[in-house]
C-alpha cells in the first residue's frame, strides 16, 4: 500500500509539480526555522521566540531519538523504481518524518501562540502539504508522515503550555535554560567526538548532534541574556528590518563555514553552537553597540506569550 502511494505520485510528477514540492517542503526545513526563530526574537518578541523555539526543540528531540532508535531506511533506497529528489533533505533514517515533524509542531506551536483563525488556517495547510511534499518526493513512506504529523501536533499541545509558564517565572526560566544548554552541550560534544572517531552511526547521530550543538549554545545565550543583557525588540519597522537583515546575513556566513573548512564534526559543532549563542546573546549584546538594539533594563521582565 506504502509502496502504491510513492509510485502513484512518481507516475504524475511533472517539472511544475517538482519545483513546486520542492518549494513547499522548503517550509519544513531547519534553515526556515532558524531564520523564522531569530525574527521572532530580534524584532516581534522574545517570550514568543523562546516558547516557538523550545516547542520545536522538544518535537525535533523526540523525532531525532525514535530515528536512531527505528533506523528504518528511506522508500527510495528499497523501491528500486522510485526516484527520490531534492534528496540533500533526505538525512539520517526514515521514520518519522523530521520535515513534517518540524512543521506539525513549529506551525502548530504558532496556531497556539497567535490563536488567530486566518493563521491557524494557513499553519494547517502548511503542515499538510509539507507532508505531502516528502511522499512526493520519494524520501519518506506515508506512515513516516503520518508519524510526524501525530508527534509534532501532540508534542505542541503538550510542551506549549508548559513552556508558556517557565518563560512567566524569571528564576525557572534562568535555571531551565542552563540546565537544557549545560546538558544539550555535552551531548553535542560527545555526539561529535563518537561521530568522528566511528564509533557511532553516522545516519542515526549526524542530526541529533547538530540539533543539540544548537541547543546548547542557544539556551546558554539566553539564560545569559536573561540575566545580564535585557535587549528590547522594539524599533521602528525600518530599524527592525535592517536588524534582521544583518542578523541573518551573519547567520549565513556561519553556515557557509561548512564550505571555507569542510564538513567535519568539530567544524559541525561549532557552526551550530555558533548560531545558537548569536542568535539570542551575542548579536543583541553587539548591536546595542551600535544602535540596532537597545535596552529595556528593568521594564524587559518575562511576562506570558498572548
């Protein structure tokens, strides 16, 4: 039946649904989510970023752990007539979809923070057709996508709440982000280490390492930042979108590290403890510098995410 989908949709492929299911699976990638995460909290909303933020988190933790634990390989590598595309999105093992988790629980995680209908609408499309975009492609069976959909969603309703009410506690928001960016970054570090020496699979680890690198430098940044910094997302739109422009801009050049110093694991590592400690702490500190950011010391307490 699986098998069925997967051919079904390869025998109605065309060059326009191609370009298109790779657009739309676009809105399930990591890239988009760091990119949507650092707006949020360079120019709407912190308490909005860091509940987004760690509601993706946990989903992309649950997903990570059960593709290392299933280790079940990708449609097109057992259906020798199926081609998958767009297939530099295709890493680690199949189920579950990470690209769908990701999006069942980013978008689902913002239906809940916004809790407007046109929004809430346009999440739900968004997480069907990056579902789709994957069986379309070749590079998940339907159940890996229907597995994503049932953990992101579930794993939103779940963790959103909670974390609403650890950004409301000051001392409980300081002492959970150490605690997560302590623990993140020492698993990163061994994730790397095992990885480079072989003593762990590559497919199963390569992301989860990635994914906990990022934590741990975020989390870090932002007990940092909630106890020392005190940046304001506030400013004119003209001033807010030149912010983010150089923000992302920096966050690109940290990525294309990957190209300038090749893709080993310490180099994997870095980049991504990188742009997590940039992210939250590191440009804000610097901006304010230079007037791109500027300090809402003592008013910038934690309030909850309306």
């Amino acid at each position: 039946m699986q098998t069925t989908i997967l051919l079904f949709f390869q025998k109605h492929a065309t060059p326009l649904w191609d370009a298109l299911a790779q657009g739309i699976t676009f809105f399930g990638e990591e890239t988009l989510f760091i990119l949507l995460i650092a707006t949020l909290l360079w120019a709407v909303s912190k308490s909005k970023g860091f509940v987004m933020y760690s509601t993706l988190f946990s989903a992309l933790i649950g997903m990570s752990v059960l593709k290392a634990i299933i280790r079940y390989p990708r449609p097109f590598t057992v259906i020798e007539s199926l081609e998958g595309k767009r297939l530099a999105t295709a890493t680690g093992y199949s189920f579950p979809s990470g690209h769908t988790t990701g999006a069942a629980s980013f978008y689902s995680a913002a239906s809940l923070t916004y809790k407007k209908r046109v929004i809430s609408i346009v999440c739900a499309l968004l997480i069907v057709l990056v579902g789709l975009s994957r069986l379309y492609l070749g590079v998940h069976w339907p159940l890996d996508v229907f597995g994503g959909l049932v953990l992101g969603i579930t794993v939103s309703i779940i963790v959103h709440p909670l974390v609403v009410k650890v950004y409301e506690d000051k001392k409980l928001l300081v002492r959970f982000s150490l605690i997560v960016g302590i623990v993140a970054s020492l698993i990163a570090a061994l994730l790397a280490l095992l990885l480079a020496t072989k003593r762990a699979d590559q497919l199963a680890y390569s992301d989860p390492m990635k994914l906990a690198a990022l934590a741990g430098g975020g989390y870090l940044a932002f007990a940092w930042e909630q106890t020392h910094l005190h940046y304001s997302t506030d400013g004119s739109l003209v001033l807010k979108i030149i912010r983010t422009l150089v923000g992302l801009a920096v966050v690109f050049g940290i990525q294309s590290l990957k190209s300038l110093l090749g893709s080993h694991e310490a180099v994997t590592l870095l980049r991504y403890i990188l742009i997590g400690l940039w992210v939250p702490a590191l440009y804000p500190y610097l901006g304010m510098k230079v007037g791109l950011f500027t300090s809402s010391y003592p008013q910038d307490l934690p309030s909850s995410v309306e």
